[in-house]
C-alpha cells in the first residue's frame, strides 16, 4: 500500500517497520518532551499521514512504554481519520505520567506505533427490536473461566 507521509522534520527518518513480520510501524518523536508527575503531554510524532481511502491509522503505546519510561496512553489509542492530513495536523502522542518524577521524552525515541486498519462506513438501518431477550448488561458473562 502507497500511503504519502509528510517529514515536520527531515533530519527525522520516516517511520518504518522494525522487523519482517511486524504489523506496526515506529513513529519518531521529534522534539524532547518533559512529563510531570501524573500530568498529560502531547508528544510530537514528527509525521502527517494521508491515510488512505478505505483505512484508519491507529496510533497506540509500544508495550514497553510503562515499563520502561513510566508513561501511559490515557486514552489508549488514537484513530487518525483519513481527512486529517492538514499542513498542521501532525500526529501527536497523547502520554500521562505514571511516576512521581519527571520523565524526558528524547527526541528521536520511538514510543509510539502505528497500524492501517481497513474500515467500512456504516449504512444505518434502524429497527423497532432486534428480537432478542437482554443478555444481562455490561459484564455479565463473568469474570473467570469455568
């Protein structure tokens, strides 16, 4: 798949995929970002993505970010529309502070990735009932396998 990405900075490289048989791509933080202790940063992800028609582009934490650097995405991941590739709509990293210390962000660390995500568009069809008795509610099939 073709997709056109624009550099914020060029001195960057483009994201690209670490291994053979990775599905996620790196994104590259393009400047040094400092997070207080339990606060909420936005960390610039270098990159405007055109994300092609037919596609979302999910942008989520790389597993080790909590581990290795104290940081959390709160709100878990990101979905970036494929109209959003305006001339300042670069990707941005939405990271909290788990710790109670400072925590520095390196310009040119990796600490988010990206995934293409097939979408369709949904035709509404409205209905009186679906036909079917309540299952229970949020949970309800419980909590542990028998």
């Amino acid at each position: 798949m073709d997709v056109s990405v624009q550099r914020i900075d060029t001195s960057l490289p483009l994201p690209r995929y670490e291994s053979a048989g990775a599905v996620g791509f790196d994104l590259i933080t393009r400047q040094t970002t400092v997070v207080e202790p339990g606060k909420i940063a936005l960390v610039p992800g270098n990159v405007i993505v055109k994300v092609p028609e037919g596609y979302a582009l999910i942008v989520l934490p790389r597993s080790s970010l909590p581990r290795k650097k104290a940081l959390v995405c709160p709100h878990s991941i990101g979905v970036i529309d494929q109209d959003y590739h305006g001339e300042k709509d670069e990707i941005l990293v939405q990271v909290q502070n788990i710790s109670d210390q400072p925590v520095t962000v390196e310009r040119g660390e990796r600490i988010a990735q990206g995934i293409f995500v097939k979408v369709e568009t949904a035709q509404w069809q409205e209905v009186e009932t679906h036909g079917k008795e309540t299952r229970g509610g949020f949970g309800s099939t419980g909590t542990h396998a028998s």
